[in-house]
C-alpha cells in the first residue's frame, strides 16, 4: 500500500464524478441560448438580438430572485434561474412542487415582459423566444477536453457515479446525450434525492450506490464548496479541478488541486503511487 503524509493511500477503487465543468463544459452556453433567443426577436420583430439578449437575462434574474421561496431552493439544490427557464424538474422531490407548479407562468412573464421592454406584446412570439431558449439549452451539451478520455480510463476498472447538484431532467439529459450515462454505474442528482453536496449524506448515497465504502472513495470535481466540502464531510479525498481559484484555499493534505479534467488521470495515479 502507498502512502502519504496524510497516511495509508488506498487504491481508490469507487470514483465519485461531478458533471457540470468537471465533465461538461458549461462555459457560454446560457449565453448562447440567450443569444440564440435573441435572433429569433430579431428575425420576428426586428429587435436588436443582443440586446434583447440583456434584457431577458435580467428579468429573468429578477423575475427568479424576487420569489422569496426560491432562495432557500436554490441554495439547497443548487438551481439558477437559467434552469427554471429550461427544464421542467421532472423526476424531483416534493420540496420541488411549487417550484415545478411555478415554471410555466415564469416563463410567460419573462420573455413577454422582455419583449415588452421593446414595445412588443405577441404570444406567439413569447412562446417562439422561449422555446428558442429551452432547444439550444438541451442542445448545447459539450464535454471538456480530455473528459470522455478521463471516465474512459477510470471506468475499466474503477467503480463511477455521477453526483450533481441540479435538475434531475437537464442533468439526466446530459448523461444521455454526452454518451455518459452508459460509462457510469449510476448517478446521483440533488432534486431526485433530496439533498445535495456538500451535504455529508450526498457523498455517502454515491458511494453506496457505488457498492463500496469511503475507505476506497475519491471525489473529482470543480467547485470547492460543493465538491470538496462534500467529499471532506465524509472523509474522502478529492481532486479538485481549480483552474484560477487555486491559491485562494488552504492546503489541505486531502486535497489535490489540479488545473483541468485532463491531468485528473496523472494526479490520481501519482496519489496512489505516492509513497509519502
Ligand atoms: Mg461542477
């Protein structure tokens, strides 16, 4: 057995995997859906597509925000109002019900009150800006570099779940379309059980649906708080992939900061070879 200065390294044979920007790229896409909306009032109503763009990104906000229920939601799911424009929460817990009850009459109110903003009232319209939105969001699924390759490797011989905070319908989707759900074993999302990271209890689910134990555990993904507070709540390892936010955490013997998904693999290995 290897070890460290943090004592004995186990082979980790259970993998515990986040999706959003660990294994899908997540950058510019809400972006682009807004964008994308933005053409279509462009193209019906000769609006300027960017700027109906802005305008419909801050009602949206607001729109999510001035609900004083959403907040605790949000927080405790991890849920954004990029996602109640988008995905229906099918699949979700009853904490979820008035959110999912909610969303129709969200989305009406936001792209008619942006198009309002420049002096158009159309239903069609609205619900044309709207669909726009949800086809591009459920269309724009890319993994990061080096991401297929990464649970690849790791999925010969390791035991994978997928643990995300986020809608149970988007993040079920995106297994799918990426090619995912067919190298993992299961996953775990936080509006289908209840909870989410870095919850301790979030952890322990993906680990035993992993049919294994959190001696043998790691956690792999991008944001701190979520992730690796997760997996350290249980005491397991993790690798997280930290980009530019590197240096603004204490070192911390359980933890192995990497720069992206592609040097996961090396720094995994090089953990369990460790010999401290
Ligand atoms: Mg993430």
């Amino acid at each position: 057995m290897a070890r460290s200065a943090a004592g004995p390294v186990r082979r980790r044979e259970v993998v515990i995997l986040d999706l959003d920007g660990t294994l899908t790229d997540e950058h510019g896409n809400v972006e682009r859906a807004f964008t994308a909306a933005g053409e279509v009032a462009h193209k019906h109503a000769g609006i300027d597509a960017g700027r109906f763009a802005e305008a419909a990104r801050a009602t949206a906000q607001q729109a999510w925000w001035d609900e004083a229920w959403i907040d605790p939601l949000s927080d405790a799911f991890g849920l954004s109002a990029w996602d109640g424009l988008s995905e229906d929460f099918t699949g979700t817990v009853p904490a979820l019900d008035q959110l999912r009850s909610w969303l129709p009459d969200l989305r009406r109110h936001v792209w008619s009150l942006a198009l309002q903003e420049f002096g158009i009232s159309n239903a069609r319209l609205t619900a044309a800006v709207g669909d726009t939105y949800i086809r591009h969001r459920h269309e724009d699924v890319r993994l990061l570099p080096g991401a297929a390759e990464l649970v690849e490797q790791l999925g010969r011989d390791r035991r994978l779940v997928i643990l995300s905070n986020g809608p149970a319908d988007g993040q079920r989707r995106k297994l799918a379309v990426s090619g995912l759900q067919d190298l993992v074993l299961d996953a775990v999302i936080s509006t289908e059980v209840g909870f989410a990271k870095p919850d301790p209890r979030a952890v322990a689910l993906a680990v035993h649906r992993a049919g294994g134990n959190t001696d043998v555990a790691i956690v792999i993904g991008d944001t701190y708080d979520r992730d690796v507070l997760g997996a350290l709540a249980c005491h397991v390892p993790a690798i997280w992939i930290c980009g530019q936010e590197g240096q603004t955490r204490p070192a911390n013997s359980s933890v192995t900061a990497v720069d992206s998904t592609g040097e996961v693999l090396g720094a995994l290995q090089a953990l369990e070879e460790s010999p401290g």
